[in-house]
C-alpha cells in the first residue's frame, strides 16, 4: 500500500499535480501534535500511542501534497517550546 502511495505520488509530482501542503494545514497538524506531545509528557498517553496519532496527522491529507518533515518537525519543537514558556511564565 505504501509502496502504491508513493507512485502514485511521484506519478502527480511529474505531471505537475502536486502542490505544498497549504500553511493553514502544517499550523492545524502541529496544534494537534503538540496537543499530543504534552498528552505524553504528562503520561496521559503511551509513546506508541503517540507515535500512531502522529502519523494518522500527517498520512490524512490527499496524495496531491506534500509536506516538508522538517519544516513540520521545526514548527511542533517552536510550538513545545512555547506552550513551555506560558506554562513556566
């Protein structure tokens, strides 16, 4: 199924049918993970747990965007980081 996924979208980017997944959406998939990530921190949930809402976050959208996992991984830490600063402020 993933190995389909993944032609499928090399299929779209040569044709020209694959854009960057809109900011809004990198915004609403780091609130909810960040969301999650003090889910974890506090025990609420298990690491595994976790790690499966995160790649249901990131695997929900259509095959015609991509994102940037680094560029996602950034926005989630500055997320971390600052719902560290209010919650020690």
């Amino acid at each position: 199924m993933t190995r389909i996924a993944i032609t499928l979208a090399s299929a779209l980017a040569l044709t020209g049918c694959v854009t960057q997944l809109p900011e809004s959406d990198y915004r609403h998939i780091v609130t909810h993970v960040a969301q999650a990530s003090i889910c974890k921190r506090e025990q609420l949930m298990s690491v595994n747990q976790f790690n499966h809402y995160v790649v249901f976050q990131t695997q929900g959208y259509p095959s015609q965007y991509l994102y940037d996992q680094a560029k996602l991984g950034n926005m989630v830490q500055a997320s971390l980081a600052q719902a560290g600063a209010h919650r020690s402020g």
